[in-house]
C-alpha cells in the first residue's frame, strides 16, 4: 500500500518545488539604491559634459636636466612655493671640487698678472731711461730698439695674463652654471600636488612614467571639460556653465569661461554609458573657479552643465553666397 503511493507523492512534491522555484526567480529585482544621487541640469536645456580639475596653470610635471641622487628635498606635498623656490637637488660634489680647483687657478691667474704689470713697468721704465739720453755715442739705435722691443713684449705678456685672469672666471661660471642646474626650482608660484622621489633615489633626467614632482597654482582652479563633438557647435562661449561635485549634488560653483582649445580630440575617459562609442571625440574647454573653501581637489572628476543658447532644431550654419 505504502509502495503504491510514495512515488506519486514524490512526483507532486517535484512539481510544487519546479513551480516554487519559477515563482520565486520571475519576480522583478528591485533596483538598489545609488550611493549617491547624480546631479541634474540646473538648465531646461543645457551642454553635458564630464570635467576633471586641474590647476589653472595645469599640471607642472617637473623633470630634471641632469640625472642623479637627490641629497636636498625641502619641499612636502601641499607646500606652498615661490617661483625660483627649491623643490630638490641633485648631488653635485664632484663639481663643487672641481670649483675649488677653478679658484686656485683663477688665483694663480690674477697674480700673474701682478707679475706680468710689474715687467711692463720696469720695460716701459728702462725704455724711457734710455730714450733721455741725448748724445748718440752713448746709446746705440739699436739698445733703444731692444727696450722698446721688450715694452711690447711685456705688454703682450700682460694682456695674455688678464686674459687667462677672464679664462679662469668663465669656467668658475661655467661650474656654478653646472651646480645651479642640480636644483629644481618651482617654475611659478604653486603649491606642491605630488611628490614620487625621495632622498636618496636616483632621479632619471628622461622621460619617466611618473613625474618626480608635479605642482601647479590652485588658488583658482581649471575644469577641463569634455564637449562631445556632436554637441560642439551649440556651445556658446558666453552661456552660463555649472559644475557640480561628484557624490554630492548639492555642492556647485559657478564657472567661468577660461579658453577653447580648438583642436578636437580622441577622447580619453569614458563614462560606461552603454550607447557611448569609443571613437568619439571631444572639444576641450575650459573653465576657471575659485575654490572658496570647496572640498575640490585636483584631479577630481565633475559633472559640468552649460546653458544651451543655440536651439537643436536651428543650425548655426549660414546659406551660401550666390
């Protein structure tokens, strides 16, 4: 009796599950919730376009001209500096040896020509001692030759000296020129943004992946926007622009128009928008903001809405001339 029954029990019991299981997988998956909501136009119509802050100066890669181990960094990430300020120095002790050896030589230099003055004074003396002597039997033509011969003799002699004196001062600058191209100096007046070497790394005076110091002057700030190509020709340099910071869409300064660079490039940073292509290319532009205490930072990613002053449907192009 039991063996009758048990395997249409099992077989109903199957079913209950396949349809259990076909409920529980058709309901519809609730969306989850953004970590933080985008933000929207403050424009009814409006340029989208997405902007990564830079430094109204831009991004100051600093390289050095001369590779080495760097003995002096005075600098720290967030450092204020000056133009002409020291960010860091390359060892240069083997030329600093070497002026000390190109003063001795300008000190052996300047007292021959000491030497060289106190000749042409006793030749241009003895000249004029025998010059004075009127009677020609007791002075020869010839004597008075000879001294006048050794005057210019000593004055080529000391000409050569002080030229040897401006040799040996030229290499001393030549040195100083050397040392002075071992500090890296801030080329503007900036705040120190990144720093990838330390004391004691051997800095490559190449091209490198990573720049050894990057600064640049964020006391205003630049967002260089991304206008996609088809968008390009309604923007209006003088339309109102907003950017807004990512993750928090309460938080937007005003823009103002910096430039346009008008050549349009490959663009560089995709957003994921799956009908984006990766042949678009962009229109740069950029615009100028002061932080204001803004928690901004170089580098950070904004969402940037430009007034649309030109109407879709109206094409900017004028008829041809006939």
């Amino acid at each position: 009796m039991f063996r009758t029954y048990i395997l249409p029990v099992f077989s109903v019991l199957g079913i209950l599950f396949a349809l259990f299981v076909v409920a529980k997988g058709s309901k519809a998956t609730v969306p989850a919730e953004p970590v933080a909501t985008p933000s929207s136009a403050p424009f009814q119509q409006y340029i989208a376009g997405a902007g990564i802050v830079e430094a109204s100066s831009e991004n100051i890669q600093i390289g050095t001209p001369v590779a080495g181990i760097v003995t002096s960094l005075p600098v720290a990430v967030g450092s204020e500096v000056k133009k002409g300020d020291e960010l860091f120095r390359i060892d240069g002790r083997e030329l600093q040896a070497e002026r000390l050896v190109k003063l001795a030589a300008l000190k052996s230099a300047q007292e021959s020509v000491n030497v060289a003055e106190v000749n042409l004074a006793d030749a241009k003396n003895q000249l004029a001692m025998w010059s004075e002597i009127s009677d020609g039997r007791a002075v020869s033509k010839e004597e008075v030759d000879t001294r006048r011969f050794a005057v210019q003799k000593m004055q080529a002699s000391f000409a050569k000296a002080q030229a040897d004196v401006e040799s040996a001062k030229a290499s001393i600058a030549q040195v100083e020129t050397e040392l002075d191209r071992r500090i890296v100096r801030a080329p503007v007046d900036g705040q120190v943004l990144q720093i990838k070497v330390h004391l004691g790394e051997f800095a490559p005076a190449n091209v490198v992946a990573t720049p050894l110091v990057v600064m640049g002057n964020v006391k205003v700030l630049t967002v260089r926007t991304d206008i996609d190509e088809n968008d390009a020709w309604r923007l209006d340099p003088k339309a109102e622009a907003v950017a807004f910071i990512r993750g928090n869409n309460k938080i937007k300064t005003s823009l103002k128009l910096s430039r346009i660079e008008p050549y349009v490039v490959p663009k560089k940073s995709l957003t994921g928008d799956s009908t984006e292509r990766v042949d678009t290319r962009v229109l740069q532009v950029l615009y100028n903001f002061e932080p204001n205490g803004l928690p901004v930072y170089v580098g950070q990613q904004m969402d940037v809405y430009v007034k649309d002053l030109v109407s879709p449907t109206t094409s900017p192009a004028t008829e041809p001339a006939r």
